[in-house]
C-alpha cells in the first residue's frame, strides 16, 4: 500500500468522524457521517496525486476530508422556510460574475485530473522542455480534442445542469412561496446558492497539485551559472578521443525505441519477455536518471552519451536549443564517418521537441515522420490518429524502408520510435482489438492501457520476427529499447507506485558472445552508446564513450559508482563542459 493509499484511508475515517463533532441532531450526525467518506471517495481519489513531487499533494487528502464533511453536513441539514415578502433584488454584474466563477471553478476541478493524467506533470523537465522547444507540431490535435472531450465538454455539461437546476428551483420556490436552506452551524444559506460555496473551496484544494509539482522542479539548477564540472572533467570520454575500430564486415543495426516500454510490464507484454529470454538482455532493465526522463531526452542519452539539459541560463538560447546540441557527438556522427547510411522513421511529427533539428544535425539522418509520409501519398493528407499515424502503418513502412536500405549496397542504421502506448491510456486500432479477442482479451475501461501494451507485444515480436527472415538479418543487430519508463503508466499497468522502474532494453544478434557476459548491471541510457557500437563489432578503447560505459565491459557505470540522487544532481549541475555541447568553445 502507497503512502497515499493510507493517507487517503486515514482521511476517509476523518471526514466520517467530523459530523459527529457537531450539535445537529443524533440522526442528521451519524447520516452526515455515513455520507461524507462516500464524497470524499468520490471527489479526491480521481487519481493518484502521491505520484507528484513534494508534501503538499498530501494535504488534498486532509482537506477534503473537511470539505467532504462540511458537505455532508449541509445535506442533511436541507429545511423548507416561509419566502420573505419582499424580494431583494439581485445586481445583474454579481448574478454574471457568479456564473463565470462557477464555470470556471468546474473547469479547474475537471482540467487538474485532466492535465495530470495527460502531462507528465511529476517530470518538470520534460514538461518545461516541450513547452520552450519550439514547435510541437503532432500534439496539438491530440491535445486540443482531449482538452475537448475531458474538460471542456463536462465543465460545460455540469454549468448547464447546476444553471438548470436554479431555474427550476426558482419556480418551485416562487410557487410555493418558501424557501429552501442549509445550515452549518451559525451559517445559512439559500440552497441556490450552494454550488458556489461548494465548488470554490473544491477548486482551490484540488489547485493544491500546482505547488506540488513545482517543488519538485530543480530551478535552481536550470538558472545557476556554469562552473568547472570536476564529474565531466573524470567521467567524460569525448568521442573524438576513443578509438573505433571495427573488425570484419561493418554490421547493420537497428533500433526500436518502444514508447514507454518497461520490463515491469512483462505479464503484459508476454512475446517482449520471450524475446528477452532468447536475447542479449542486461536485467533488470534501464534506470531513469535526470535529463533521460521523456522521449527525446532518453533518446538522447542512449545515442549521445549525455543528458539533455535545458539552456535555461544562456540568453540567446533561452529555453531553446538553437540546433540541437551541435558540438555534442553522437552514435550516429561516428557511424556517418564510417559510411553508413541512415534514416530515422516515426508516426508523428519531426518537428516536435526539435526531433528533426537532432537527427539531422547528427550525421544528417534522414527522417520519415507523418509529414513525409503524407507528400510521398502513402498517408491522405487529412489523415491524423491518436499523435499522427498508428504504430500498425509505421511497422509496414519500416519493412519497406529496411529492404530498400539493404538493396543500396552499404552498412545501414536504421531507428524507429513508436508512439501507441504513449500516456495517458495508449491507442487502439481495430487491428489491435482484433488480436487482443484472438488472445482471449476483451479491451474494457479498466485495461485500456495493458491492452495497448499487449498489442505493443506483439507487432514488435512481429516485426522482429520478421526481421529475422530477411537475407540481410545475419549482418544485422537489433536493439529494442524503451525510450524511458513513466511512473504514471506504469500504475496504470498495476505495478506498485514503489517498485523501482525499468525501461526494456534487449539486443538481437549481439556482436558480442553472449555466453561470455552474464549478470545484472545498473545503469542508464548514457551507457548504452558504447554499447550498441561494441554489439556492431566495433572495438572502443577504454570501452567507453560519452559520459557512458559499456555494459560488456567489467567498467562500473556511473549508477554502479554514484546513488541515484548524487547522479541526478551531478547530471543537473550546469557546467561549462555541458555548455560546450550547445555553444561549442567559450570566446572568453
């Protein structure tokens, strides 16, 4: 059980022995009491606030538990009195102001659960990185018809309802002449005007998630002056200065960044777990470290050696890389210098988080987003599922983008990331749905996300499988990873909010004999760019590259010599060495 979970217990058996507190009647007391836990339930367990940084989110629990009561109180107390005989009149600019708070009072108490089920609000970085990188071309669709369906939609739907109800509630009163109240102790009120008095108070516990989220955000890292980073000057091996050999014909490889992927995810995912078993695997899988944490930055970590950083402090990059990391090296630099041709393909668009910008300036990789896929006619152009196109279409492009790599007569590296178990409950297509029925699993509202897991499973097994089959599959590594692992998801997909996260990381046809390496390593995405070039055949000096270390190596990771939270801040810290890789030397 989370400390959440018992927090939130606590505040149920709280909100149920607060009426009794009160000098209502026995009977109003002990129906109050039975009353408010089932509002607390209802009203403050949408979803798990625990997994958001800081204390605060906490108080959510407390809170209610005295909303809740106060509402159950005011229930019961619900009594018919005579109408005065006068009417006061009601200014016209307080009536309106009453209905725009309401609606957005709705708004906030639907838009909250909303956007933390939608953002990974618990990860600042990612969340600040995708707002100042630029275009997010791809999101806006999907965003925009969520925002619609989750917020907008029953904010307005619930305004109507609560407005409704006023108005027959005020002919009801008129003819009748009375006059419907609540009490709560020495306060009285119309019942017209009980949805304010209860929706205020309601919105501002729940705005409580927003400082939550912003404790957990290191802004005194983003905004520190830069300083001689001792960690860079003992741990980064610049790949300019590592030699890279290779020996025999150079080895194709691809690699497939699964979006979400965790190996925790195994009972969802059978046919991933049988690929592990008969595959080069290093359990339990890859940690999460800073600047590795969303899709962009785990990919850069795995194929550049280093976190990605925002340059939140250097003026004319403000927030923004002006290309992307240009005097950083990456796997695919120093497979450019060696002849190989690549390409780089994704169901959604290049230019969100500056996609595009990486790829091509590291060793000019071609990309084949929706974009490009749309101008060659192979999607219509109104087209647009879930971020772009599903993962079903990218598989079938990818085999036709794989043979005719093959057919051009040199070395390829081909990368694809898929998007359908993106939070925050994957997607579905009917090919999906109709092979989850094959394997006797039924898609209901409770396992929309294992679902997209399960489906996930099978089309990478697929097309790994398919893989396999190709006369070109000998001379071919692959390597399937998960891009990062979300804490958020993976509740969703019943793994306990403190079991530690790893995303699936596995090799096929490893260069390497895989009989000769055989244990556990803790490491994260920065080590896998030494090694994928050692899983190609090459040969590294010093067996390491980038802040990384190869994981066929007996080297200790950076994980291996530094607990988690040393590691995250020493990757945090601003440097001049990280500085270098956006600004390239300083003109002192």
């Amino acid at each position: 059980m989370t400390s959440y979970s018992v927090h939130f217990i606590v505040a149920l058996v709280l909100s149920a022995a607060m009426p009794l507190l009160f000098r209502n009647s026995l009977k109003r007391r002990l129906l109050a009491a039975l009353i408010a836990p089932v509002l607390q339930y209802l009203l403050f367990y949408d979803f798990d606030y625990g997994l958001l940084g800081g204390p605060v989110p906490f108080l959510i629990s407390y809170l209610g538990a005295v909303l809740s009561s106060c509402m159950a109180l005011l229930a019961v107390s619900l009594r018919a009195v005579p109408a005065g005989s006068e009417s006061v009149p009601v200014s016209r600019i307080r009536l309106v102001l009453s209905f725009v708070l309401v609606y957005v009072c709705l708004c906030v108490v639907f838009a909250l659960p909303w956007a933390v089920d939608m953002f990974p609000l618990s990860n600042v970085e990612a969340v600040l990185f995708t707002i100042f990188s630029g275009t997010n071309a791809g999101a806006e669709n999907f965003v925009v018809s969520s925002l619609v369906q989750k917020v907008l939609l029953p904010a307005s739907v619930s305004f109507v309802l609560i407005e409704a109800f006023q108005v027959v509630l005020y002919f009801v009163q008129s003819r009748k002449k009375i006059l419907y109240e609540v009490q709560l102790w020495k306060f009285r009120t119309g019942l017209n005007r009980v949805a304010l008095i209860v929706l205020v108070p309601y919105a501002c516990i729940m705005f409580l998630v927003v400082p939550g989220i912003v404790s957990s955000a290191p802004f005194k890292a983003f905004f520190q002056q830069p300083v001689d980073s001792k960690f860079y000057r003992e741990y980064y091996v610049h790949p300019d200065s590592v030699q890279i050999q290779s020996q025999g014909e150079p080895r194709n490889l691809i690699v497939i960044f699964l979006e979400s992927m965790e190996t925790n995810f195994s009972v969802h995912t059978p046919e991933i777990a049988n690929l592990e078993k008969t595959s080069f695997n290093f359990a339990p899988g890859g940690h999460n470290v800073s600047g590795t944490t969303w899709t962009i930055a785990g990919i850069t970590g795995k194929l550049c050696g280093i976190p990605l950083n925002m340059p939140m402090g250097i003026n004319e990059h403000h927030g923004r890389l002006p290309t992307y990391l240009p005097y950083a090296k990456c796997l695919m630099d120093v497979l450019a210098g060696k002849g190989y041709n690549q390409l780089y393909a994704q169901g959604s668009s290049g230019d969100f988080t500056q996609k595009r910008s990486f790829w091509t300036d590291h060793g000019n990789v071609g990309i084949h987003d929706i974009e490009y896929y749309k101008s060659v006619g192979k999607i219509p152009e109104k087209y647009h599922e879930f971020w772009g196109f599903e993962d079903r279409r990218l598989y079938a492009f990818a085999k036709e983008e794989l043979d005719s790599l093959a057919n051009q007569g040199k070395p390829f590296a081909f990368y694809m990331l898929t998007v359908d178990t993106h939070q925050p409950f994957g997607y579905l297509d009917d090919s999906c749905k109709i092979a989850l029925k094959n394997v006797g699993l039924e898609v209901k509202d409770d396992n929309r996300y294992p679902a997209a897991l399960r489906c996930a499973s099978m089309q990478v097994a697929s097309f790994v499988e398919w893989i396999k089959d190709q006369p070109w599959s000998g001379n071919t590594v692959i390597s399937v990873m998960g891009d990062h692992a979300t804490p958020m998801l993976s509740n969703k997909a019943g793994v306990a909010s403190t079991d530690t996260v790893y995303w699936t990381n596995f090799i096929v046809n490893s260069a390497v004999d895989e009989e000769a390496y055989h244990r556990e390593r803790i490491y994260s995405s920065m080590d896998m760019f030494p090694t994928l070039l050692e899983s190609m055949g090459f040969e590294l000096e010093g067996r390491s590259i980038g802040l990384g270390r190869s994981l066929y190596a007996d080297k200790p990771t950076l994980l291996e010599i530094y607990d988690k939270p040393v590691l995250d801040s020493l990757l945090r810290e601003r440097s001049i060495q990280y500085d270098y890789f956006i600004m390239g030397p300083r003109q002192d």
